[in-house]
C-alpha cells in the first residue's frame, strides 16, 4: 500500500516582492505564509520550505530512530529531534542537522550512537536528501 501526501501553495506576485500561502492538504493544516524575505534573512513568524523540511525530516527520523530501538530490545521512553535545514541565497539548500536527545533505559552511549546513525542513514527523508550534507548529533538523556 502507498500513501500520497499533499501540500499546496498559492503565490502572488514576483520572488521578491510577491508572498504565498502553504496548505498542508492531507491533514487540513495551515495556511502558513510564505515568502521570499524570510527564506532569505530569516523569520519567527513566516514559514519557509526549508522549515517544512526540517519538520519532515525530524519527524522521519524519529520514527525511524523509535523503530530501531525498539528492533534492538531497547525501545525509547522518548525522543527528541530536531532538524536545522540551511538555506543559501543563490547556491539553494547546503545540509541538514539532526539534534537527537533520548531516553533509552538499559542502552549504553556507544550503542546508541551507533542505532542513531543508522537510523539517519535508513530514514526514507534521508535517502530523499542524497544532494546535501546531512550532519548528526545523537545523546542519551
């Protein structure tokens, strides 16, 4: 069985003047507004394609990370993650770093370290961001 995802946005006007609105289709979220200054410099109150990939690929990893531990015996109490995605102006989308903190009752730093980095490797966001440098941070609670 597959599972199709939808999102869409509506943009008016040019790159640097215009602004748009993202709808997150499937789970009737949103809008979020959307436009080219806070892609560019930054914002706390506009979204950007590179935070929603950031929400994807900390949401990705995560589960693939839950799934591991659980696969070794070891499965979380919690996991918290988060993805900074880097946006440049002109050059486009340079690298994600994922910042994992977990609790893991019974599981030593250097296995999960281990599981991390191959749940980084293995999660389907992941292995969809072969263009770019992804970094890892991974640390028990």
């Amino acid at each position: 069985m597959s599972v199709t995802s939808e999102a869409s946005t509506s943009w008016k006007g040019s790159l640097f003047e215009g602004s748009g609105e993202i709808a997150l289709e499937t789970s009737n979220q949103g809008p979020f507004a959307v436009n080219w200054k806070a892609r560019a410099e930054g914002s706390t109150s506009v979204t950007t394609p590179e935070e929603l990939l950031a929400a994807a690929h900390s949401s990705c990893f995560s589960m693939a990370l839950a799934h591991a531990l659980a696969e070794n015996g070891t499965p979380p109490t919690s996991v918290e993650t988060t993805a900074s995605v880097t946006f440049v102006p002109g050059k486009g989308i340079s690298g994600s770093h994922l910042n994992v903190e977990a609790v893991v009752p019974g599981l030593s730093a250097e296995d999960f370290a281990r599981i991390a980095a191959g749940a980084k490797d293995g999660c389907p966001v992941s292995q969809a961001l072969t263009g770019i440098e992804i970094t890892l941070e991974a640390s028990l609670a």
